[in-house]
C-alpha cells in the first residue's frame, strides 16, 4: 500500500488547476449568454481535438484543428439558431471524422457524437432552467471526483475496474455517491425542490463516473496515460471534464422522463 505523502503526490498541481479553472467556470456560468456560450464552444472544440490526437498517428493528425472547429463552431452556432436548425452540424465531425480517420472510426464518431451534444445540453441547461442548475450539475460532478479521489487514497480497498482504472476503488465510487447526495440536499434547501433531486443527485453521480471510466478505457485502449497535457495535474481537459461529459448527457436524458427541475415552475429561473 503507498504511504504518506506519496498516495498525494498529484494533489498540489490537481488543486492549483482546479482552482484557475474553478474560477474561469464559475465566472462564465454566472455571466452566462456569450461567455457562457464561447467557454462551453471552447472546451468541446478541444476535447474533440484531444480525442482526435489520442485516436491517430501524429503523422495523420493534420484535421484535427479542422474538425476541432467544426464542434466548437456547431456548439456556439446553436447559441444563435435554433437548436433543431443546428443539430446536423452537430454531427458533422463524427460524420467528416469517419472519412479523414484511418483507424478507430467508429470510436471516434460515437464519443465525438456525445462530446458536441454534451456542449449543447450544458449551455440550454444555462439558458433555460437558469444559474443555479448549472451550479448544482457542476457540483455534483466536483463532488463525485473530489470525495471520490481522497477516499480512494485514504480507505482504499477493492478497485472499481483495476485493469482500465487501476486507481479507482469501491470506496472512492460510493463516496462519490453520498457527496453528490449531500449536494442534492444543500440545494434542495436553497431552492425548495422535492426530494427527487436527492436520487437525481446521486443518478448524476453515477453517470459522470461512467464517463470518466469511459474515457479511461479510450485510453487504455489506445495506450495513452493522458488525453493531452494542457492542464497541469489533470491530463487534459477531456481527463477532467470526462465526468461532465457524462452528466450532462444523463441530464439530457432525465429532461425528458422527469419534470426538471423537480418543483413548480416559480424558482425555475434561479
């Protein structure tokens, strides 16, 4: 078992990062509109530049920067248009990927897929059920990972899936579950919203573990440790923003099974 300050070795460069990215998202988030719009366009526009890097050869990686664009660029043009007008751009890099791509086609257009969709969800979660959902989405995620990282070091025991995620354990899993709960509940007080948001919490959790071991297993199969190297501590913004990834798909989903947000329509607009 690693002892002592080794099991904790990342945590200074992890936090230092999080802390500059907490504070662009939370800025963008409550500003919401365009800095909200351009933020989310960004980070898919990379994310898919990741995955297409991670996929290819470096030789063959030239359309990357091209389909890069392609999804930021669909994800701030449904800021503009209508969503319904903007959803073939949507995938047109999963679609222009399977042509350029020499290898991993349909890994590439599947995840790539969930990736642009992923940014639209996010930024209409923004526009249409206001500040305080985003929020709550965000930290349910942040909490997932945060618990979920310290009690995997601190309790340790059986690994979750060891031969994709080698550090990943039960325990940090169910500790992910219980903050996202707590989350829950801290904004079921704020907003008066029914104890639904309790199972939705913790549903939230569970989806944004799936992808984060998702993306882990990319890599595994792949045999790349990080997607890229921009964040120091983090990877790249695909190895930290995996679990939102994930979140904001399920959410996506649940919109359409449950009343979202779980309550009358008068704090709808938080």
């Amino acid at each position: 078992m690693t002892q002592g300050p080794a099991r904790f070795g990342d945590l200074l460069p992890r936090a230092l990062s999080s802390l500059v990215m907490g504070i662009i998202g939370i800025a963008a988030i409550w500003a919401g509109g365009w800095w909200f719009l351009a933020l989310v366009a960004f980070a898919v526009g990379a994310m898919l530049w990741e995955l297409h890097a991670m996929l290819t050869p470096a030789p063959r990686r030239r359309h990357g920067a091209l389909l890069a664009a392609m999804a930021g660029g669909a994800v701030f043009l449904s800021g503009i248009f209508p969503v319904g007008l903007v959803l073939p751009l949507a995938l047109l890099p999963s679609v222009a990927g399977i042509g350029l791509l020499r290898g991993n086609r349909s890994l590439f257009a599947g995840y790539g897929a969930l990736i642009v969709l992923a940014g639209f969800g996010l930024f209409h979660l923004r526009q249409e059920f206001g500040l305080i959902w985003v929020f709550w989405l965000a930290g349910v995620v942040v909490a997932t990972d945060v618990f979920g990282y310290f009690a995997g070091r601190v309790i340790g025991g059986p690994k979750f899936w060891p031969r994709v995620s080698p550090k990943k354990t039960w325990s940090g899993t169910v500790a992910g579950w219980v903050a996202s709960a707590v989350v829950g509940g801290v904004v079921m007080a704020m907003t008066g919203a029914s104890v639904e948001l309790l199972g939705m919490s913790v549903a939230m959790s569970m989806a944004a573990q799936l992808g984060d071991i998702t993306e882990s297993a990319v890599k595994r199969k792949v045999g790349v440790k990080d997607a890229s190297h921009l964040i120091p501590g983090h990877g790249g913004l695909l190895d930290r923003f995996d679990g939102m990834l994930g979140a904001a798909i399920f959410l996506m989903l649940v919109e359409r099974l449950v009343d979202f947000p779980p309550f009358g329509p008068a704090a709808a607009g938080l």
